[in-house]
C-alpha cells in the first residue's frame, strides 16, 4: 500500500506565485526524499531530509520534516514554468538498502 | 555516463504474449529497483536487488520474473502478460556505500497489453 499521500493532488498557479504541496505518511522513517517527473519522463531526485532533521533548503525548494505529525512540505518558490511537473515525497524506513515507498503526487501547473 | 537506461522504450503486447524489459546502468551501483507507474497510484515496487545474483520481492510481484546475472543489469519479465499489467515501467539505481541516498531513474517502458 501506498505510505505517502500527498495533498493536494492537483495545483495551479501563476508564475511568480509560491507552491506548497504535502505529505503525510503512516510509519516511522529514516529520510523523506522529494522527486520531480516531468510528463512522459522518469522521476528525478530533489532533495532529502532525515528524519533528526526539521528544514532544509535547496535553491527555491524549502522542505519541512515533522516526524511527530507524520507529515512533510514542500515549498516552491518564484516558480517558473519549467516548474511545472508532478512532484512526489518518498519514504525511506531504513531497512538498511533505501527502499523508497512513494506516495501518490501532486501536479502543479504554473501557468506564464 | 547514460545513468540508467531501459528498452524498450514502448512496447504493444497480446494478453498471454511474454517479453522481456532491460535496465542497464553505468554508475557501479549495487542496488536496482523495478516499479510500476498507474494513474493516481504513485510508483510501486516490483521487485528489487541488492547485488548481483540476488533479487527480492516488492510490493506487487504477482506476474513479473527478474534476474539480475550482472552488476549493471536488472531484466524484468513478463511470462503470460494480462491487461492488468498494462503500466509504465520504470528502473532505478542506487548506492549502497554513499548511507541514504537518491535513486536514479530509467526514462521508462510503456507497455500496454491487449
């Protein structure tokens, strides 16, 4: 079954425009890692948090980690057009050889 | 460096056809990884190994065999392929020495079965 679920499912906005999509996930994990699909494409890596961290920065991309709540964000900002993908949490349990159990997406659509 | 590549890149295959999908990845990694990509589902894991000669079950194995006989191939194949498998596919890597680490995906197999 799927561990993460990610809201919201879609979102749209305009360029300039923050985006904040979110996680929540059902049990205890080592890291939380973010990865972007463009459409027709395969998953690439963003960013990785874990689980003894909080917040983490990466250019435009803020991700927050609160292991008490279950839940994890990811901030956009300034976005682009090239933004626009399907954005995915995944969640490492650590059981020692990093499988990842992905969470269902959000697609953003930022409109010029 | 390809990273991790996959072919076929589309394939079209009758309900009870078998076939065969390549991963190949020039990064030295020890662990590869199959998943399955729905709509609305998020990417479930197949099967999955953690060196050469050694693969495991994912979340959704029923129906996919693998073999992993060298370091930087993982094959996974459909023996009796159902419309259910209609998916697209998609092949991962990652290290095992680097502690928690990003995987790094394939550009996928879309296979419909009819």
């Amino acid at each position: 079954s799927q561990q993460g679920e990610e809201d919201p499912q879609a979102l749209s906005i305009q360029e300039g425009e923050n985006a904040t999509m979110n996680c929540s996930y059902k049990t205890s994990i080592n890291n939380l890692q973010w990865y972007r699909q463009n459409s027709g494409r395969g998953l690439v890596h963003l960013i990785l948090i874990r689980s003894n961290e909080r917040e983490k920065h990466s250019g435009r991309l803020r991700v927050t980690l609160d292991t008490s709540k279950k839940s994890s964000s990811l901030l956009i900002t300034a976005s682009r057009a090239a933004d626009t993908a399907s954005y995915f949490c995944a969640t490492d349990a650590g059981t020692g050889f990093q499988k990842l159990v992905f969470g269902t997406g959000t697609r953003l659509l930022v409109s010029p | 460096n390809a990273g991790v590549t996959q072919t076929p890149k589309f394939r079209v295959l009758k309900t009870g056809q078998s076939m065969t999908l390549l991963c190949a990845q020039d990064m030295n990694h020890e662990y590869m990884y199959w998943y399955r990509q729905d709509p609305g589902m998020g990417l479930r894991l197949i099967h999955y190994s953690v060196g050469e000669g050694t693969t495991a079950k994912g979340e959704v194995p029923d129906g996919y065999n693998v073999s992993r006989l060298k370091k930087q191939n993982f094959l996974l194949g459909l023996e009796s392929a159902a419309p259910s498998q209609t998916s697209v596919y998609f092949c991962a890597s990652s290290s095992r020495d680097r502690g928690p680490d990003t995987q790094y995906f394939g550009p996928g197999t879309r296979l419909t079965v009819l």
